[in-house]
C-alpha cells in the first residue's frame, strides 16, 4: 500500500467506495459521501484541489451541528494498493501542536470495509508522522471512541499513549472519547530561503 495524494487516475475509485457505502467522515458518514459524489460529479478538479489545502484558504466547515468553523491548513491522501483503500488525512495549526477546541484531532483516518484487516491505517499513520513532524509539530494528540478498538490499536502501533478520558464538544454531542498523544520529537528545522 502506498500513500497517493488525490489524483485523476484514483478518483474512480474513491467515488466507487462512496457508493459502496464508505465515508471518509465518521461524524457524519452519508451525508459527507453523498456531498463528495456530488461535487465530483460537478466538477471533479475542483474537488480533487480542494482535499489539499496546505495555506487553509478553502471553505470554511460545518460542524456536525451546523457550526461554522475556519478550515484549518491541511491535506487528504488516498490509501492505494492498484485499487482505493481509504484516506487519511491531516490538518494543524501553524506555529503550535494545539488544535482549536472544535477540531477533534490533527489526523483522521478510514479503510473501506474490504480492505480492513490489513494493516493499512497502521502505515499510513506511521508515513504521515513525519509530515507532521515537517510542519513544526512536536507532538499528536488523536481521538477516538471507547469503542473503536481497531483505532486504538493503530494509534498504539505508532507509538501513542491514551492521556485522558473526556467529552467531545457540543458540536459533536459531548459523547465520550479517548484522547491519545504521539511525541513527534524535537521539529524539523525549517528551511529559509535564500
């Protein structure tokens, strides 16, 4: 399995496990599905620029509950093995590790049901810590549901130590959630021009 950014020759396939029922959102999986078959379907380079926006200049996002909140600097990469395996993806906040309250977490992650098993999510967390650490980050801290084992598992894999029990925000309904932390290390330099 490899990492892809979105591109032509995968969109087929992404837009094939949205009608099969995935969804790249777990928060609200077929409304988000249903919107990116539309948007493809309109006009799919704009929808393939949109899942890379490393400056957070694109469209603000609704929450859940309908909040509107900043979009945040970020990028999606498709999970690939000769068909579309999933997505990850992956949003900070310039100059800290911290995350608005209304962001549930840095990294978010989802392998099509045929798929799974496979160990996919687990490299693909792996591959994009150090994208993290490129872009400043001294640690990640990932979320995830009491009882999504299978994610638990991932994070662990990756080095990730659970750090606190607590409630989501209200745009998600306060349900319960694991908050698990990933030290990056010391940043990479940055280099300066010239």
């Amino acid at each position: 399995m490899i990492l892809v950014f979105p591109a032509e020759p995968y969109l087929a396939g992404y837009a094939e496990a949205l009608r099969r029922g995935w969804s790249p959102n777990n928060e609200r999986p077929a409304a988000e599905a249903q919107e990116h078959l539309e948007r493809i379907a309109a006009d799919p380079i704009t929808f393939l620029r949109s899942l890379v926006d490393r400056e957070g200049a694109g469209d603000a996002i609704t929450l859940p509950d309908g909040t509107i909140v900043p979009r945040l600097p970020g990028y999606v990469k498709w999970m690939w093995d000769g068909e579309f395996c999933g997505s990850i993806g992956f949003r900070w906040q310039p100059g800290t590790s911290l995350l608005p309250e209304y962001c549930l977490g840095p990294i978010g992650y989802s392998v099509v049901a045929w798929k799974r098993g496979r160990g996919y999510a687990t490299q693909a967390l792996g591959e994009l810590l150090s994208e993290a650490k490129g872009v400043g980050l001294e640690y990640l801290e990932l979320t995830t549901d009491p009882e999504n084992l299978a994610s638990q598992r991932v994070i662990e894999a990756n080095g990730g130590a659970l750090i606190e029990r607590f409630k989501k925000p209200a745009p998600y309904g306060h349900a319960e959630a694991l908050r698990y932390r990933i030290p990056l290390g010391s940043p990479k330099p940055r280099a300066t021009p010239g």
